[in-house]
C-alpha cells in the first residue's frame, strides 16, 4: 500500500479518528473527550473481532489496517489507535503506510513512566500479545538504558472489566495472583491495556506507593501536542461524536456506560 497524498485533505474541522479492539477505547476517547471538547470525533470499535489481545502480528496488523482505512473514509486528520494491542504490533506498519498523523498509546505512556520514576524500577502489564511483543520493554530501555523492566500479562482482567467486576473478592484475587511479582520491586506500573483504569482503584490498593501510568491519559496530551504543532486543533466549544462497532451494538452500548458513565448512542454498524 502506498501513502495516498488524498489523505492530506484534512482541516481543523476534520474529526480525530480513534480504534480499538471494541469498546475498551473508550478510555482515550474519555481522555480525548475531557481535554479536547471542541474535537469532531470519530471511534470505531472491532468488536465482531474483538479480543486482539491473544491474537498473532500478522491479524492484528490486518485488522488495524483496515481499521484506518475506514477512519480514512471518514476523512480523518489524526488517527489514534488506542488499543495497546495494535500500537504494539501495527504501529510501525500503519506509520509507514498511511501519510496521515498516526498516533498510538505506547510512547506517551513510556516517556511518562520514565519521567517519574524516582528508581527506574518500571513494570508493565498488558495483554498476552502486548508484552510478547516486547515492545514495552524495548521502547522504555531505548528512553533509559538504565531502567529495570518488570512484565506480566494479565489476561483476565479484560473479561473482568467487562462483566463490570471492578471490586470484591475474586477480581481481588486475581489482581493478588497477577501483581505479586512486582511487590517491592517496582516503583511504576503501565497500565498497558485499554481496560486496566477501570481497575486502577484495586491496582493502587495492592501495589501502594507505585506510580500508576494511564496510557489513555498520556495519549490525549500527545494528541494535543501533535495538533497544536500542526495547526490542526479545533478551536470549536463542543464537537460532534461518531460510534461506529463491527458487530450488533447492544454489547458496545452497555459496556460503553460502564466506561464512560454515560451513553454512547447507537453506534452504527460497519462490514469489517
Ligand atoms: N484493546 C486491547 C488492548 O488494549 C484489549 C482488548 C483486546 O484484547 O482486544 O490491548
């Protein structure tokens, strides 16, 4: 695929276009939200391919293409990909390909874990994919050659978010069972999955006095900082939002509340 010089079409009234897996996006798109509220937005969620999380580079590259191939369709001037999953294993291949400003979620959460850790003791956690991909560790050391690395992929706190267990015994456990090795030996932690901040209050309970990175956060300042230097931000009071899911959007609605304390709307179905 060659850079299409179509894609420069874009102004600061062109919507922000964000992806994800599904629904679990909607952690940058909050971020996004809060500090950009004049931004037209875009969000599209592959919820009939949802999980990428175990899925090989290969799919996840595939599926993340097409995915800013429709954001492209909808003239978008910045692409964010939110899901940690495709910024780990697609990135590089969707910067080379697509001329228009693509942004992901692991540098801002990086450069922010290298900043304040006080002892260069960071840990990750992420997908099975994500910390296969040894992206993380590889991009922190680059930042710090200095820094020690800690990972652990935590698979089963994505379906927990999305049965809305954020507390009680069992999220509990797990969250013991998946965070122990990093007791003491740790001064941050990336929350390297678009899910993990809805668990940040159980997460802060047993790794205390560690910082927490919030790649979502991280990401919307990032957004910022490429559109201000552009010229591209929107100076608009309240933008408009678009939901776009690749499967029937019940699901998407009601997790959507959950991770937004609010309604989405119908988001519209697309063919994947
Ligand atoms: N969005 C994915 C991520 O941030 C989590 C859900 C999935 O596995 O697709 O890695």
């Amino acid at each position: 695929m060659r850079k299409s010089a179509k894609n420069k079409r874009y102004s600061p009234q062109s919507p922000i276009g964000i992806f994800d897996s599904g629904v679990g996006g909607l952690t940058v798109f909050k971020e996004i939200e809060r500090l950009l509220p004049g931004e037209h937005i875009v969000y599209m969620g592959d919820t009939a391919r949802v999980p990428y999380g175990n899925k090989s580079p290969k799919t996840v590259v595939r599926f993340s293409t097409e995915n800013v191939l429709f954001l492209l369709e909808n003239k978008v001037k910045l692409v964010v990909v939110a899901c940690n999953t495709s910024s780990s294993l697609a990135l590089d291949f969707l910067q080379k390909t697509f001329s228009v400003p693509i942004v992901g979620v692991i540098d801002p959460a990086v450069e922010k874990a290298v900043e304040v850790s006080p002892g260069r003791r960071i840990g990750v956690i992420g997908t099975k994919s994500t910390i296969k991909s040894g992206v993380y560790q590889k991009k922190i050391l680059q930042k710090d050659s200095r820094a020690r690395v800690c990972v652990k992929a935590c698979p089963l706190f994505v379906p927990l978010v999305e049965e809305a267990m954020l507390s009680g015994p069992i999220t509990e456990d797990i969250a013991r069972y998946y965070l122990k090795g990093f007791k003491g030996g740790i001064d941050t932690l990336i929350l390297g999955c678009t899910h993990y901040p809805l668990l940040k209050k159980i997460i802060a309970s047993y790794l205390k006095d560690v910082h927490l990175i919030n790649s979502a956060y991280e990401v919307a300042v990032k957004v910022r900082g490429v559109l201000r230097h552009s010229g591209l931000l929107n100076p608009g009071r309240r933008g408009r939002r678009e939901f776009f899911v690749s499967d029937e959007p019940a699901g998407f609605m009601k997790l959507a509340r959950l991770f937004l304390n609010k309604t989405t709307g119908k988001p519209k179905v697309i063919n994947v």
